[in-house]
C-alpha cells in the first residue's frame, strides 16, 4: 500500500503523534499495564488472600513490589485464580506492608 502526504498533511500528523505521546506520558505507571495495585500488610508467617480486579478476569502472571517494609513477601503457597491472589510473608517473626502491583 502506497501513502503520499501533502506538506499540510505531514505536519497534520505530526500534530496527532505530538498530542498522543504528550498524553501518554501523562499515565501513571500501573495505567501504561493492564495490571492492579493494592497495598498490604502481612502478618508473620501467614498468607494472604487478595481479590484479582484484572478485567477481563484474568489470572496475573507477576507481581512488583512498591514501598515495602519488614519481612520478606512471596507469592503465596495457594495457586492464582481469576478470582483470588495470594502472597505469603516469609518471616516467622516481623509484619510486612508493602504496595503490590499485579501484572497480567
């Protein structure tokens, strides 16, 4: 397929693509993925339980941890559901909180 552009016609585009990268670069982090953020907090050696919002209802396939303090957080031992994450805190003695995005 052949295209041809008018000199009004380029600069016409690059308009377009200028508006859409400034627009772009506008979205937050979690925005630019399909994903879904949540913040936590895990009691010692104990499992989590977090409603998966992916739409459609997916499973995610990772997750990155944001703002984290205290004990060590891993995916949970419980397999991931369209409905349901888990994630496990490692530590027998100390609480972790922490911000989790959910990627698909």
């Amino acid at each position: 397929m052949f295209f041809s552009f008018t000199r009004t016609g380029i600069q016409a585009v690059d308009d377009v693509i200028r508006v859409i990268v400034a627009g772009l670069r506008r979205l937050s982090f979690v925005e630019n993925f399909d994903a879904f953020q949540v913040s936590v907090t895990i009691p010692a050696n104990s499992e989590l339980k977090i409603r998966n919002v992916l739409q459609p209802q997916t499973i995610p396939t990772s997750f990155l941890l944001t703002n984290h303090s205290g004990a060590i957080i891993l995916k949970g031992s419980t397999e991931w559901s369209k409905e349901w994450v888990y994630l496990r805190n490692a530590s027998s003695t100390s609480t972790a909180t922490a911000d989790v995005v959910f990627f698909r």
